[in-house]
C-alpha cells in the first residue's frame, strides 16, 4: 500500500484581507473625523442635495415619467454638473449608474401615490 507525502497546507488570506480592511477602516474613520474628512463629507452632502434637487425640476418637467424620461432627466442634470464643473467627468459614471438604480423606487411610489 503507498502511502502519499503529506500535502503542504494551503495558506489563506483571509486573516490577511481582514487585517488590511481593519486598517483601512481605520485610516477612513480618523480621516472622516479630521477636519479636511468633516469638509470633505459636508461637501459631498452639499453636492448631493443640489442633484436631487435639479433633478426633481427636471422629472417635474416631463409630462409622463418613464425609465427613459428619468434617464434622460438624468443626462441633462449631469452634463450640467460636469459643464459646470461641479462634479468630475470621472464621477459621472458611478452617479448615473446609483441614480439609475433608484428608478424601481421611484416607480413604486409613484404607483402607491396614484400616478402613471
């Protein structure tokens, strides 16, 4: 009967990943607590508000709001964003696609408040 050498055991990187994300965490935490990171949260609370706020204007706008108005609401609002330079080419992607995702629940509401 053979018997086989004994397989070294494979290393995981869990503990290593959970080390690294602990880091992280708490290099954001103090940096979120800093002065610059309050600045920097409060600026983004500031930029998001005036979004939504445009953005509202812009769906009230539209005679019937489907997924493609809502989009289309949210193209103009963007390029205005990014003419303006209130917002960095570079973020418009990720801020279409978390706008875009909001659509189902923008749906739903309008269904529970009665309009089509």
């Amino acid at each position: 009967m053979k018997t086989n050498p004994p397989q070294p055991k494979k290393k995981s990187h869990f503990k290593a990943g959970l080390l690294a994300g602990a880091v992280f965490g708490l290099a954001a935490g103090i940096f979120m607590s800093s002065k610059d990171g309050k600045k920097l949260a409060k600026n983004l609370q500031a930029k998001t508000k005036g979004i939504q706020a445009r953005l509202q204007k812009e769906i009230k706008k539209a005679a019937h709001l489907s997924e493609e108005t809502y989009e289309d609401a949210i193209d103009r609002v963007l390029a205005y964003y990014t003419k303006s330079r209130k917002i960095a080419t570079k973020e418009v992607p990720a801020l279409k696609r978390y706008l875009m995702g909001k659509w189902h629940m923008i749906q739903r509401e309008m269904k529970s408040a009665g309009k089509r």
